[in-house]
C-alpha cells in the first residue's frame, strides 16, 4: 500500500482495493482475486467497510468481461451489504449504490438456476433482495445540471451494460447536461467527479460530439491519476466505448 494515499486504514483500503480492479480491468485476468491481493477477506472489518465505499465495482472487472467473479470477492461484496445496510435517513444516492450492489451480486454471482443460502440470497438486515425494490430516482428529473453530475459521478458504479435502472435511464435522457458537468468538473479540477460523469456518457452515449470525450479522458486521467478511483472509472469508460464501437 502507498502510504501516500492513505490517511487512515479505510483511505488505504479503499486505495489498494481500487488498485487491484484497475489492475483487472487491465489485465482482463477473470482468475485474479481483487480482495486477496489487497489483503482482504470477509473477516476484515476495515476491508468489508472499504468495499461498500467501491460498491459494485468490486465486481466490475467479471461485469465487463462477462466472466464470473472470484468467489473471495463475491464474499467480501456480500458481507458489505449485510454489514453496511443503508439507515432510513440515508442519501438516495447510498440508497442506490446498495440496491445495486445486491442486483450485481444476484446477477453476477449465482449460477442460473440456483436460488443461494445466506446473505444476499438470503437476508440483508433491512429486506431480502428478492423484494428490494428500485429506491425512487424522481429527484434526479428536476435536479440542476451542476447538482445532476455530482449525484451520477457517486453512482458511477451503476454505469455498466446490461444494467438498466431509473438512474441510467435519468442520465441517458440528460446526456448533454452530463457533458457540461464533465467540462465544469475538469475545469474545476475535480477529477473523480470528471471521471465519473465521463464514465457516464461512455456508458450511455449521446454527448455532443464537439465535447472530445475520449481526449477528455486521457487528460483527466494524466491529472487525477493518482487517485485509482479516478483511473477505476477512466478504464471503465474505454472499455464501454470500445464495446459500443465494435
């Protein structure tokens, strides 16, 4: 771990675990176990907490690679969701990062025709996921611009394929305000919200063609690099963009 990034355990989990799904991503490698090589497994408190912080990625490197996870990961995903359930008074936005972590672990990590035992397939300390519904995504129709892209870039998870929800489908019919978000976000030198968004409009397409995603991208990346989060979400969006070209 790069005790430059890490400012507390959680930091530096959050950093490693980051790391390693940059380095899958890379790699293609659907045999790597992104937990384990960070050290964490599903008896790692600080691991577990730095996992519901990366969300659904943990798992991104089998969604886009339509492979299946590594079962150390899987584990660590679901006891995230177990242990960190969102409280009533939480954000939508943390609403819908746990509701999508349960939809990518039922869809990702069960085999078809299993119905699983535990966790995820069984309880989540607030509702089974087979009745955890789409929280509501309402609020995100009417939002302003600059409020609109900060809301999607913390959802940047949700932006995968084959992954239709309401948020996808609020940001795909708000594409160009996503683009004025991702030129505010670099401008102001916010490099995770940029590659957020960025992220988006290579998941949804529809940006103006005059916004230079892919140039974009590679500048975000040069400057927020040192964040894997920032380059997570930058590799996430080539690889989207190289799936809609083919």
């Amino acid at each position: 771990m790069d005790q430059t990034h890490a400012s507390s355990p959680l930091a530096g989990a959050v950093h490693d675990l980051a790391t390693e799904v940059v380095l899958a991503l890379r790699s293609g490698d659907h045999l790597a176990t992104v937990c384990g090589a960070a050290g964490i497994d599903e008896e790692n408190r600080t691991g577990i907490a730095a996992a519901r912080v990366i969300g659904a990625d943990l798992l991104l490197p089998s969604v886009l690679y339509g492979r299946h996870p590594h079962p150390g990961d899987v584990a660590v995903l679901d006891r995230a969701v177990r242990e960190f359930p969102p409280k009533p008074d939480a954000p939508a936005a943390t609403a819908w990062s746990h509701w999508h972590m349960i939809s990518t672990l039922q869809r990702m990590a069960q085999p078809p025709g299993t119905t699983g035992t535990t966790g995820t397939t069984g309880t989540t300390g607030t509702a089974s996921p087979g009745t955890y519904e789409e929280p509501d995504a309402a609020w995100l129709e009417q939002a302003p611009w600059q409020s609109f892209t900060h809301q999607l870039s913390v959802l940047a998870p949700l932006a995968v394929p084959a992954a239709p929800s309401a948020v996808q489908r609020a940001a795909a019919a708000r594409a160009v305000d996503l683009a004025r978000g991702f030129v505010r976000a670099v401008r102001r030198r916010d490099w995770l919200q940029a590659a957020g968004a960025g992220r988006w409009l290579a998941a949804i397409g529809g940006e103006p063609a005059t916004l230079g995603l892919e140039r974009g991208l590679d500048f975000v990346e040069l400057m927020g690099g040192h964040d894997p989060r920032v380059t997570l979400h930058v590799r996430a969006a080539r690889l989207m963009a190289e799936a809609r070209a083919r």
